[in-house]
C-alpha cells in the first residue's frame, strides 16, 4: 500500500466516527442499499437587499412585504426591513463609534428612533405570512434597505420596491423586486450616451467589507476602466457607481458585469434617461443556450434586444415571438448573431403588435451561453416611458409578485415549450380582504396576459403567487401601471422561482460501518 494512503484512511476513519454515517435502505429490501429521495424542506432564513430608490426630492416610494403560507415552518419567526447603515448587534458590541454615538441618539424616538436603544425602527415588519405589510418613504435621502427572514416567514419572502417620480430626469414608475445578494451579476441593457444617467447599487448585508469589480463591454468588445477595479461597499452600506465615471466614451449599449472578489453583495441598475423615464435593470438569468424574456407588453411603441456572449465562442440566436395564438418570427429579425465578449442590440420596433408577447432565443446551431435583456418603452413623443425585460429562469416550484393594486397589475405567463396548467393566488389585502385563486392553462409556444384573481374585499395592495400545477416549464412577469399626465408610467418584475424550499438528503447514523 502506498504510504501517503494509510494517514489518508486513517482521517476519513476518524472523520466518520465523530460525524456518522449516512446510512440510507429502503424498507423492506434484503441485501444492499437504497438511497431514499431527498426530503424538500423549506429554507429557515432569506437575505432580501433594496437599493436607495431615487435621487428625487419627489420620488415617493413604496414598500411591499410578502411571505406565502409554505407548509412544515413550524410557528416561529420573524422578518424585518431596516436601513442598510443599521449594523447588527454582535458588529456594535465591537464598534466603539456606533456606542458613542447611540448615546446621544434620540431617547423619546425622534428621527426615526425607537426610544429604547438608538437603533432605527424598521421599515417593515410582517405580522404573519398570507398577508402583505407596507411602508413607505419620501424623498432623496430614502436609504437602501437590508431585510432579513427567518422561520416561518423566509419560504418566498419577496419585497417589492416601487417608486414614482412625477417629474425631472428619470421620471415614471421605477420597480424592483428586492433581492438576494451573490457574487456575480450580468446586466446587459445599461448605457452610459448623453442622455442616458445609469448607476450600478452595490448594497452589502455584511458585517465585514466586500470588494466587487465592475467590467463593462460595448459592441466592440471590453473596455478599459481601472476605478471600475476593487470598488469597496463598507459593511451594512450601499454604494452608486455612475457608470459615464468608469469609461471616457459614451456608449449607448453596454453589458455591465459584476463580480465579487471578497464577500456578497446585491447589484441593480438604476437607468435614468431625460426624455423615456427610467427604471431598474435587474440582473439577466445565468448565461445560457437558451433564453426566456417574458411579458412584453402589448402596446409597447419600441422594444430593444440586448444580449453578450461571455465566452470565447459567437452565438447565433434564433429570435421568436411567443404570441397568444402560437409562436411567430419577427420580420427581418430572424437570427441574431452575437460575437464572442461583444455587446448585440437590435431594435425589434413594435414587435407585439397589439398582442400579448414573450421573446425566446434558441441556438440555430451549436449551443453558446449568453445572456439578454429587453428594453421597452410605451408612450409617444413627449408622453413616453421605459422599462426593462432581462432573461429569467422558470418559476419552478412557485413565485411571488408582491405590491399589486385592483387597477394597473398584469400577469403575464408564457410556456415556451409543453402546454402546462397553472394556479395563481391573490393574497389577502394589506388592509383587508380575502385570498382567491384561479387555475389557467397556457398552451405550448404561447403568452397570455392572464386576469388576474383579486382579493374580494380588497384593501390596501395585494400580492400574486404563481405555482405551475402541470406541464412543461413556465416563465412569468407582472407589470405595475400608474398613468400620470397622459405619460404610460410602468415597470415590470420577472417572475423566477423563489427558492423557498432546499432539498436535503435523508441520512441516519451507522456506526457499525467501522466494523466492516
């Protein structure tokens, strides 16, 4: 036997012997081993992170919470939405200026203080799950959020930030869902021309310090930018990067990627433009042959596909359209091809034309990942608005839209390749009123823009969640619309599954094994 193999049995030995054995059989069997299936539990904590919502001295924003009735949680827990410079307690112990400075922080609960220990009082926190709870802030000084649920209330939890900016650069209705924080992040879609004003939040939950780099590629290929290098996002803090600041020239169609070299962080793209209004641009799915962008609306007057290849291979794409009667190819837009670190637009004009849509890229060929996003704008001349579309993964097990109102919510649900039936609940109201839900089917290669169940006896807003029942995969989004002064304000939420539920393998000491 080989020297160096003795040391190496020996440790796996003991390192069974402390932790055990996973011993799984099937019952009833004679002989052998049978693994048992993998129990779906639901997860016991979720991280949620909003960026700051507007540099506007009239944006008002809107915060909705929801968390889904999710079985086997038990009846603890608790979720919370605070500002992201609130540290947590263990950091304060260590942190000599935070001690000093709670001693002179508002004892009656002034300024947003609760009285009792300095800290600022959350800005949401849910009571129960099934019901959505709001809040609200006003102005440009609205801080980014970092939201944690635990126990009964993570399995789903969604947070939805919805702000409206009646006026100035970058007015409309700007939407997001909260999200997790990760380490890597693709946003094609952004730009930095003249009347473009895009900045990448960078938002740390963390009680140490993350460093994240910020790559940007125009269409013909990287661009060199050493302060987009080691950007340092404090712990419990946001950062905006205006992206014009990391490069000289401006671009009118840029893939921004984020990577995180130490720590996580949650990264979106605010995009202001002076005349179209703005949005976010939330992160495209994972590099992928095949993608989804679902829920175009049908009166969009402009729709602008952007897509980049990661990798060192070209991609071409065939472009279709998911329509309500079946799947149709755009006119003079049929394959897309995309070079290798490159950034591809292409305007697809008034692609839906009146109708429900989605776009689906699929490989005309060899199969190269890539990564997309849809910019849309409704309206015309003076009376326009914009958001965006990025690619998404399917709604898998269940997802949840929260802050939807009896007016101006659109569900949209397309099923790209087998026909599937799915199950759509509207929560009870944040003020009241009783949960309903309602079955659709969705045929093969089609989109439908599906009424929405509302809550009867609504009050206050509600929330959606979509749970395919049968079928092949579904993609889904939901647009928010609030008219103003004749300008179509809108943003839309892609709908990818809310990862409430973790599997987690059966397994049961046996230490006879050392035995054998």
């Amino acid at each position: 036997m080989n020297r160096t193999t003795v040391p190496l049995i020996a440790g796996v030995a003991a390192l069974v012997a402390v932790t055990g054995f996973a011993s799984m059989s099937e019952p009833g069997a004679s002989g052998g081993t049978t693994a048992k299936a993998a129990a779906q539990l639901p997860v016991e904590r979720t991280s949620l992170l909003c960026p700051a919502p507007s540099t506007s001295d009239i944006a008002e924003t809107a915060y909705t919470s929801f968390t889904p009735v999710t079985k086997d949680t038990g009846t603890s827990g608790k979720a919370e939405l605070v500002a992201a410079g609130e540290q947590s307690t263990d950091a304060k112990k260590d942190d000599k200026d935070n001690k000093d400075n709670k001693k002179d922080s508002g004892k009656d609960g002034k300024d947003g203080k609760d009285g009792k220990d300095g800290k600022e009082k959350p800005v949401l926190t849910p009571k129960e799950p099934g019901k959505p709870v709001t809040g609200e802030a006003s102005g440009a000084e609205s801080p980014a959020l970092v939201g944690t649920a635990e126990g009964r209330f993570a399995p789903g939890w969604a947070v939805q930030q919805t702000t409206e900016v009646e006026a100035g650069d970058g007015r409309g209705l700007l939407g997001l869902a909260c999200s997790a924080p990760d380490t890597d992040f693709w946003f094609p879609g952004a730009g930095t021309a003249k009347e473009r004003t895009d900045y990448v939040h960078l938002t740390n939950p963390d009680d140490s310090a993350a460093v994240a780099d910020i790559e940007l590629y125009g269409t013909d290929g990287a661009l060199k930018s050493a302060v987009g290098e080691g950007v340092k996002i404090p712990a419990h803090s946001s950062e905006a990067v205006l992206l014009s600041t990391l490069i000289d020239e401006p671009q009118t169609d840029l893939t921004v990627h984020v990577t995180v070299r130490s720590g996580r962080v949650a990264a979106a793209v605010q995009s202001l433009d002076d005349t179209l209004g703005g949005d976010w641009l939330t992160a495209s799915a994972a590099p992928a042959g095949s993608l989804v962008l679902p829920g175009i609306p049908k009166d969009a007057t402009s729709v602008r596909l952007v897509a980049f290849v990661p990798g060192e291979a070209d991609a071409d794409l065939k472009v279709r359209l998911a329509s309500p009667t079946g799947t149709i190819t755009p006119a003079g837009h049929e394959t897309l091809h995309v070079k290798a670190g490159m950034t591809a637009a292409v305007d697809l004009g008034d692609v839906t034309r009146g109708e429900a849509g989605s776009l689906l890229l699929t490989p005309t060929g060899r199969s190269t990942p890539v990564v997309a996003a849809l910019r849309v704008v409704r309206g015309k001349g003076d009376a326009q608005e914009t958001a965006f579309i990025p690619a998404t993964g399917p709604v898998g097990a269940r997802a949840t839209a929260a802050d939807n109102r009896s007016k101006g919510s659109t569900l949209s649900l397309v099923a790209p390749g087998r026909s599937a039936k799915v199950k759509v609940t509207a929560s009870a109201g944040s003020g009241g009123g009783t949960a309903v839900s309602k079955t659709y089917t969705i045929k093969g290669g089609t989109t439908q823009n599906v009424q929405a169940p509302v809550p009867s006896g609504l009050k206050g807003t509600y929330a959606l969640t979509v749970e395919p029942l049968s079928g092949g995969p579904v993609h889904a989004s939901r647009m928010l619309e609030a008219a103003e002064d004749g300008v179509p304000m809108f943003t839309v939420q892609t709908l990818p599954d809310d990862r409430g539920t973790v599997k987690v393998p059966v397994a049961e000491q046996d230490l006879s094994v050392l035995q054998k």
